[in-house]
C-alpha cells in the first residue's frame, strides 16, 4: 500500500473519483492545499475502484503474518472503531462480558451498540497506579457469571503497566470464554526482547492496536487482529463493516502499511534506541528530589509522579506547552510524556531539561499521592448502559443527579477512562472525586455540562 501510495502522482495526472479536493486545493487556497497534500483515497487512488489491485487485502495478510493472526483489518477510525467492532463480534444483546473498569470510552459505547451487558472486573491499584485485573477477580466474577460470553482487558493500562495476561487468558479459555484487548496503546510490544510480548502471544483471541500512538502512522490509524479459534470470521467481517468509512482515507492505510513493514525489519533496531533513550531519561529525572519515575512492564512508557515534588502538573505542562513540548497527558500528581522510535536524543534531552527546570521553578511542599478517580470502584448500576442509552433523559442540577440513573458517560480525559457509565447510579461520593479532579486541573469529558453544574439522567 505504500508503494503504491508513493506512485499515485505518476499514475493519476487528472483523477475523476472522490475526495473533492482532487490533489489539486492548492489552486484554489495555498494554506488548504499543504493540509490535503499528502490525501490519497483507497478507492481510485491506491487501488482502482473495484479494488481489481487487491492491495488492502494483502497488506492487511502481512500484518496478520507479523502478529501471528489469522484474520486483520486495517481502520481508518481508530481503536475506536477497532474494539466497537470487536463488540459487535463476540456475543447477542443480552450477552454478559467480563470487562476490566479500565476499558476506554469506545470499549463502553461498543457495549451499547451490540447491546451486551458488562460485569465490571476490579483494577488493582498501586501506588496510585493502576496496576491490572488480577486472577482472582477473573476467577471470582466467572463464578458468579457462569455464562459470560468474553473477557474484555485493556492491556497495556494508559500508564505502561501490564495484568498477568497469560494467567487470565488461560483461566478464560478453560470457562469457555474468549478474551478480547484493547492493546492501543501497545502497538509496538513483542518487537524487541526487552519488551512484552503482545497480547495474541500471551493468549488472547483479538487485539485492537493503534499504530498512530507508538509507530509512526498517521493518526486514526489502527488495526484489528484476531485468531479465529473461538471468534467466527464472518461475524469478525461484518461488524467491522458495519461502522467502518466506506471511503477510507488510502493515506492512513498505507501509514498502517509502513508503520507494519519498519516493525517486520527494523523494530528491534529502533525499539532498541527507543529503550536506551527513555531508560537515560528516567534516569535522569529520577535525581529530582521528590519526583517519583516509576520502572514499568512497558519500559518504553515514561510516568512522572509529582506529589513528592509539591508541583502541580498542569503548571509544568504550561511551561511545557511554551516550550513547544506538549506532552500527552498532564493532571496535578502526573505527567506523561510519549516518546517513540521517532524521537532522537536531542528532542529526548530537551524535554527532560525543561520538565527540570520546571518542576524547580514550580516546587511546594510534598503532598500524599491520590488515586485518581477512574481507577477507584464503579457506582452500582441499575440498568444497562445500552437501556440507559436509549431510555429518555433530562438534564436536572448535580445534587438532584444524586441517587439518580445516569443517562450519559462521564471521563476524565486523558485517558478517557469512565467514571461514569450509562445505566449506574449516580453517588455522592462519585460526584464528589469527579469535582475534585475537575477542581485540580483535569479535563471533563463527554458529559454534556462539563462544569458538571448539571448531569444528564434517565427521566
């Protein structure tokens, strides 16, 4: 797909198929045409229309090679559309499914749109980090759901950190059940010898991968890989049809096709730069007095505690920001910065220079470590989140939501992680870590009022 991405100029001089802009927007505004430049569409651009050139196809039977699948899916939508389409494959509504509480946003609206219902499995937390499902609970919630259709993880968590994914993938496999991962943010494990393996390796049924997170691809793109032991391939075909583009960007595709083909022969090369650089940078940052650099099972992930420091982090992340640094995420106790294979030294450097200088410039007295508040134990649910979805809401004041039905989704983002799910009853106690982290400096996602002045609730 690249290849034939790279000979698309010579091939087409005076294309008469969609996108509008035809390669040509510069003509009509300069500034427009450098955003679209590079835009090339699957249908009459890197293939013909009917698709006669097959060169999705086989870029698509590549990845599954190198990931050891026997069916893939290139997605121009994300590991959003990725692990929905996974929900849409593993049972019918009505359909339990062990879902660890770290699931994403998407993994969530999955479960609404195929109508399943989910049994929350505990994330063990450790010095304010979450840590992973643990055997126990699989094995507890198994019990007491005897027939549950799949296991739901997120592996690796947002934060680098990784569940005995082997063990539970056994443990599911002997009750029958297949294990599903959202494992977007692990695009690049069981590349290098330093790094875990990846989840099919380990055990599960079918990944969600982003490859825009950690490889160099363009953003929205994201893979779906499963073995088709115990997942049918045709069911795995429509649902990922079923809300997938019909007019997939070729570019995103063709990025997913790259960013494929540096793995299979230069990832250990380049992931093995990437680990010395994040592993000289931890070092670094760990003789900041107070500043807790945590080792993680992913050990390309880079966390920064800050509690001990007494800096708050979304200062340094405007410091930051004015440095031209942005970092991926930033709330009061924590920082994280994504560093990949694209990454040098120089830019490595820089960056640990400045978070330095201003975690200096920013000190106070060191405060306890707070637990974030997705991490904690979800409210009681009454209903389903897909009844809860499709039930009539109305807005009313935040006190009044107390003992009410939610009828939206509430995350602090990033990650995206509910606190909130359609279907559960809204606490006090909720409510009131939801503020907290507001007050601190943490972005409110999806509710509708993301002051939380107001929540939506089943009417």
């Amino acid at each position: 797909m690249l290849a034939a991405w790279l000979s698309y100029r010579d091939r087409v001089d005076a294309p008469f198929t969609i996108p509008g802009h035809k390669g040509v927007a510069g003509r009509l505004w300069p500034s427009l045409g450098e955003v679209l430049a590079g835009d090339v569409p699957l249908y009459g651009g890197l293939d013909t229309v009917k698709l006669t050139g097959h060169v999705l196809a086989d870029a698509e039977a590549r990845a599954a090679e190198l990931w050891g699948a026997d069916w893939c899916r290139f997605s121009v939508g994300g590991s959003t559309h990725a692990n929905q389409a996974l929900m849409l494959a593993i049972g019918v509504p009505g359909d339990e499914v062990l879902v660890a509480r770290s699931a994403h946003r998407s993994t969530l609206m999955g479960l609404v749109l195929a109508g399943l219902t989910p049994v929350w499995l505990p994330v063990a937390v450790d010095s304010g980090l979450p840590v992973g499902v643990t055997c126990e609970s699989l094995e507890a919630a198994i019990a007491q759901h005897p027939r549950a259709k799949a296991v739901l993880l997120v592996e690796p968590s947002y934060l680098g950190t990784l569940s005995d994914r082997a063990t539970l993938a056994a443990t599911a496999h002997d009750a029958g059940l297949a294990v599903v991962v959202d494992q977007a943010w692990g695009a690049h494990l069981g590349f290098h010898p330093k790094l875990p393996a990846h989840a099919l390796a380990a055990g599960a049924d079918a990944i969600a991968i982003s490859a825009h997170k950690t490889l160099p691809a363009y953003s929205q793109a994201s893979l779906a890989l499963a073995r088709t032991g115990r997942l049918d391939r045709h069911r795995l075909e429509r649902a990922f049809d079923a809300s997938h583009t019909t007019s997939p960007a070729g570019s995103i595709l063709a990025s997913i096709d790259g960013a494929r083909a540096l793995l299979a022969t230069r990832g250990e090369e380049l992931l093995g730069d990437l680990l010395v650089r994040v592993e000289r940078a931890r070092s670094t940052l760990r003789s900041i007095d107070g500043l807790v650099v945590p080792s993680l099972p992913d050990p390309t992930k880079l966390v920064l505690l800050l509690a001990g420091t007494g800096a708050d982090g979304n200062d340094i992340e405007r410091d930051l920001i004015d440095a031209g640094l942005p970092v991926e995420m930033a709330d009061r106790d924590t920082l994280v910065p994504i560093i990949t294979m694209a990454d040098t030294d120089e830019s490595v450097d820089r960056l640990v220079a400045v978070i330095a200088a201003a975690v200096e410039r920013r000190r106070g007295p060191a405060r306890a470590v707070r637990t974030a508040v997705q991490w904690g134990p979800p409210p009681p649910a009454a209903i389903t989140p897909r009844e809860a979805y499709f039930r009539p809401h109305t807005t009313v004041d935040a006190a009044t939501a107390v003992g009410r039905i939610s009828a939206e989704l509430v995350a602090p983002y990033p990650p995206g992680v509910p606190v909130l799910v359609p279907g559960e009853i809204v606490t006090a106690e909720v409510l009131a870590a939801l503020r907290e982290a507001q007050s601190s400096g943490t972005r409110i996602a999806y509710a509708a009022d993301a002051t939380l002045a107001t929540l939506q609730v089943v009417a």
